[in-house]
C-alpha cells in the first residue's frame, strides 16, 4: 500500500512515541503520551472502536526489534484471535523503503489488525510495545486504548468501572505510571 507524505509523518510519529523519554519507561511501567501507548510486556492493554473491544498483550523478547503479540476479540466472552510479531524497520531499508518521487513513501513499520481496521504497533526494548491511535494511514480519532494491571485473559472486565480509556490528544505530555498504580 502506497502512502503520501502524511502517511509517512504519521509513521515518524510513532517512531518518536516509541523512542520518546527512554530513560523514564521502566521495566512495569506504561508510558502514555499523545500518540498511544507504551505497554509493559505480559500485561493486557484494551483496545476499543466502534463497539467492538479487543485485548492485546506483548510477550517480551530477546530480540529489541521483534516483539510477540496475542489478540483476543470480546465476543460476549474473551475469543482467541491470533499470535503475531511487530517489528521495527530494519537498517537496510531505513524508514521508510520503496521511494518513488519526492510524495510517495511506504513506512516498514507493523499494524495489527483489530477487526476491519489496524492500527500502527512497534517493539520498544525488549519489555514493551507500543500501541498507537494511528492506522495506516491517519490518526484514528474513534479508537480508544486502555492500559489495565491484569496479567491473565480471564481477568480483563471490561465493566470495571476503574478502567481509564485514553483517545488520541495531541496536547497530552507524556508520562509514565507504573502498571500497579494505573488507576490511582
């Protein structure tokens, strides 16, 4: 899929939220900013649009440039969707690849697919991945993610009323909360 300009800034975008106050992310902690989320490993971040909700878990890895991934899609009950990997853009093809004239770029970067829409995702390090309101093309104004300190599929409630949904903002400073005080 071909993007313009604006595509490819939206990609740089992520990027930078992925790299964005490195020294401050720590191993359970979950860096929020305006573009998504940065989510410890092993943790499930909530993913909603539309009234459709997903959860999303990284696995953590060996590798800083590949992360696993699981999704589930609440169905009345938590279904098992799928196992995958993000990864970020290899340096033999930098950031973007394929440039064709000055206004057309492809970003290498990764989406997971939530239903009929995706939305872009990177590894940061080795135990976190970042989820963001941004889909191949555009920011996604209609998505909402929420971080939760739940480790197991069974106990991700969607009615708890403590769950803090967060949406696209382009004034929100970045801060990171550690995942056992999320909803203080």
């Amino acid at each position: 899929m071909r993007l313009t300009v604006i595509g490819s800034l939206v990609f740089v975008f992520l990027l930078s939220l992925a790299f964005a106050e490195e020294e401050k992310l720590y191993p359970e902690g979950v860096g929020i900013g305006a573009n998504g989320i940065v989510m410890p490993a092993q943790w499930w971040l909530v993913v909603e649009k539309s009234g459709g909700q997903w959860a999303v878990r990284f696995s953590g890895s060996q590798d800083e440039n590949r992360m696993g991934f699981e999704l589930y899609e609440f169905r009345g009950s938590w279904v098992h969707v799928r196992k995958g990997v993000v990864t970020l853009p290899g340096p033999e093809k930098g950031f973007f690849a394929d440039v064709k004239g000055l206004f057309l770029h492809r970003p290498t970067g990764d989406v997971i697919k939530f239903g009929s829409f995706s939305l872009f995702s990177v590894p940061k390090g080795k135990d976190h991945g970042v989820i963001c309101f941004l889909s191949p093309i555009q920011v996604d104004l209609e998505v909402r993610l929420a971080p939760t300190p739940w480790k197991e599929i069974g106990q991700v409630n969607l009615s708890d009323p403590r769950i803090k949904w967060y949406a696209y903002d382009e004034k929100r400073e970045w801060r990171v909360i550690p995942i056992d005080k999320i909803w203080d």
